[in-house]
C-alpha cells in the first residue's frame, strides 16, 4: 500500500500517517488510531481497513 493512499476519506488520513501513529504510539486498536489521527472517526468505513494495517504493522 502506498503510503500516500488516503484511507480516510473523511478526515484525510493517509496510510503513511496511520502508520507512523501505529509505530510512533504503539497503538494496538482502531479506537486508539482514530484518538491519534480521527482516521475512522467520521462515516467507520474504513475501520476495517485501519484493522488490516494494525496487524500488518503491529506483527
């Protein structure tokens, strides 16, 4: 995934910046994502998709 592809339509969070709020904070949750970024806060669409990058980055 680039890291400039916008996961977030709502609140303009980008898979870079999910990312490195998931490294930089050690978050383990969407809720914890979307208090660092407010990726997912919007519509939830995305949350699945915030879920895949947290096991993805957190293996």
């Amino acid at each position: 995934m680039d890291r400039n592809e916008t996961i977030c339509n709502c609140m303009g969070v980008t898979h870079g910046e999910i990312v490195d709020a998931i490294t930089a904070d050690g978050l383990t949750t969407v809720d914890e994502v979307g208090e660092a970024t407010g990726a997912g806060t919007g519509c939830g669409g995305c949350q699945d998709t915030i879920q895949e990058i947290l096991d993805e980055t957190n293996r």
